[in-house]
C-alpha cells in the first residue's frame, strides 16, 4: 500500500507509505489511478518522514497532482514541499506566457523602452571593455616584475607570426597604393607644371598617414582576427576554463604576449611599409615623368620636416595596441558555438578597423594643433 486518503467534505487528504522508488512505479500508479479526484477543491499531501521518494516516484506524484490542479483543486503541503518535486519544477523549462496586447499608452512608449534598453546594453558593453582594458594594464604591471612572467619566447613567437610573416603582404598594399596615388597626383600635377610636387605628396602621405594607417588596416584583418578566433576557440574547447583549474591567469598567458608582440611588430612593419611606398613613388616618377633617381631623393629631404617620419611611428605601437586588445577581447566572449566563434571574429576585424581610423583622426587633431 502506497496511498492512504481520506475525504473530508470537497478535501481531499492524502498521506504517502511505503517506497515511492521507480521499481515501485506501476504499483503506484495503479493506486494514484484509483483515487477518484471527483468533487475535490482541496488536495491536503502529507509525506511521513520515513517513506522513501525517489524522482521517480516524485515525478508520479506531481503528474497526479497536476490533474488534480486541472480539474480545479488547491495543493497543500502541511509538511513542506517535498525537495524531489521543488527540484523536478526548477528543473522543466516554464511555458511562455502570451501577454496581452499592448493598450495605446504602453504601445505609445515602446520605442523609447526599445532606446532605454540600447543604451543600457551599450553602457554594459562599455564597462565590460573598460574592465578588460584595466586588468590587462593590471596584468602587465605584475608581470614587469619579472622577465619570466613576461614570456620572452611567446612574444617573440607573436613578434614573428604577426611582423615577419606580414611583410609580403604589407609591401605588396603599400606599393601599389603608392603607385596609384603618385600616378593620379601626377596626371593632375601636369596640366600645371608642376610634377616635382608629387615627390611631396607621396612623400607626406606614405610617412605621415599611408604607411602606418594602411599597415594597421591589414594587420586588423590579419592578426586581429587571428587573435579572435584563437582565443575563442580555446573558449569553445574549455582550454581557458583549464588555464584556470590549474591556477594560471589567462591574461598573463594569452593577452599580455599577442599584445606586446603586436606593440613591437607594428612599428616594423610601418617603416619597411614606409620605405616601399618611397620607392615606389620613385620608380613611377622615373617611368611617367623621367625624374632622375638623384633628383628624387634631393626633393625628398626637402619636403621631409623633422617630425614627419616620427608622425607616423608613433601611431603605430598605439595602433597595434587598439588592434591586438580589440581581438583578444573579442575572443574572450566567444561562448557556445561556433557560429558565435564566427560573429565576434567579424565583430573583432570591423572594431579593430574603426578604432584604428578614429584614433588616427584623434591624431590628426592632436598633431595639428601642435603644429607637427
């Protein structure tokens, strides 16, 4: 016997005996079955302290239960809810609720909730980033205490993966965009007579804005998404969730040495860029417009001010900086699956990108009211 119940007016008590286990299931279901719940509003359970309820037979008497609630009876618990059917509840995922349609004062205030709600997720994302940013800053100040912590060896894998191996590509871009814009300075440069003035032009815009700013936009594409999905795929893999179980700070390991290889590499590459775009501009002037290779560099002394080369290197460790601190982040957010892998790597190379141009416009500003 499993069941003892007792009917008092439209109440029904119940009081559980016995072991309520899954080898006891039919048993049990075939007494639950023969309960009439005919009439009742008021379902009294009561569970002494030596029967022994498993989820199994917690599952039937909740399923019993709930056709008693359908048929229009209260449940009670004298004793408490038992933790086998509080568990299975929290357990079964909730049945989505239909609201009513919105009245016209609610449906009249829901673009400002949908803006109250864009901003409140940007404000997050915000002090997420800024979060990210202060413990890599914490990170490398610990880590300046001593070489060890600073990884020499993974630094230098980073300096060569992200610098020596870009080189091709970063002087193939900065030749030929240097080739295009001496090309259309001169056809303009021309009509006027005045072709020595596109050695100044190429001159000011490879070292002052082309080569470091076309550098980082190939570096974001390449390396700043490469740091993405390396990093997002040990999410995937629970490599980082490791890193921590043994007690190593993942910042330490994965952030610090992708940043400061990139901080090193990209003032490399923004000068050999800078030396491409040079000669280039010097072969097209000698093609088109039969200017002598001396006659070339004399102009180029002339139209270089002291500061014009450094312009340009200094934007590039902070470029890097932008770029490698962008793709890490973005690859510590990768949760779940792949497709999130995929998103957040774009999301990665277009942030990377942006704040690149926006930092260099701040530059700009900054270098002109100085007036370097």
């Amino acid at each position: 016997m499993y069941l003892r119940s007792e009917r008092n007016g439209d109440s029904l008590e119940i009081e559980l005996a016995g072991s309520w286990r899954g080898p006891d299931l039919p048993a049990i279901e075939a007494e639950l079955g023969a309960t009439s719940l005919a009439g009742a509003r008021r379902v009294v359970v009561t569970i002494p302290a030596d029967v022994q309820l498993d989820l199994a037979g917690a599952w039937a008497l909740r399923g019993w239960l709930k056709q008693a609630e359908s048929a229009g009876a209260s449940i009670e618990y004298p004793g408490g809810k038992p933790g086998q059917v509080e568990l299975i509840e929290t357990s079964l995922p909730k049945g989505k609720k239909h609201p009513l349609p919105p009245t016209s004062s609610e449906s009249s205030f829901e673009p400002v909730s949908a803006l109250g709600k864009q901003v409140t997720r940007r404000i997050r994302a915000l002090q997420s980033a800024l979060a990210f940013v202060g413990q890599a800053f914490v990170t490398f100040l610990r880590a300046c205490t001593s070489v060890r912590r600073l990884r020499p060896a993974s630094i230098t894998r980073h300096v060569y993966e992200t610098g020596i191996t870009a080189i091709p590509i970063v002087s193939l871009i900065a030749f030929l965009i240097t080739l295009i814009i001496a090309y259309i300075a001169a056809q303009q440069a021309r009509e006027y007579g005045a072709e020595i003035f596109v050695v100044d032009i190429v001159t000011v815009g490879v070292l002052r804005e082309l080569g470091v700013l076309l550098t980082a936009i190939i570096v974001a594409g390449r390396s700043g998404s490469a740091f993405a999905a390396e990093i997002g795929a040990m999410k995937l893999n629970e490599e980082v969730d490791a890193l921590h179980a043994i007690g190593v700070e993942p910042h330490e390991v994965l952030i610090l040495p992708r940043v400061i290889g990139l901080v090193i590499a990209m003032p490399l590459l923004a000068v050999i860029a800078d030396f491409i775009g040079l000669t280039g501009g010097a072969l097209l002037c000698k093609w088109l417009l039969d200017m002598p290779l001396p006659l070339y560099l004399d102009r180029v002394q002339d139209a270089i001010a002291p500061t014009t080369f450094w312009v340009g290197i200094i934007k590039a460790p902070v470029f890097g900086l932008l770029i490698a601190l962008s793709g890490t982040y973005r690859g510590l957010q990768v949760r779940d699956s792949s497709r999130e892998l995929g998103r957040l790597t774009t999301v990665a190379v277009v942030q990377s990108i942006f704040l690149v141009i926006f930092a260099n416009a701040i530059f700009a500003i900054v270098f002109w009211q100085l007036d370097i």
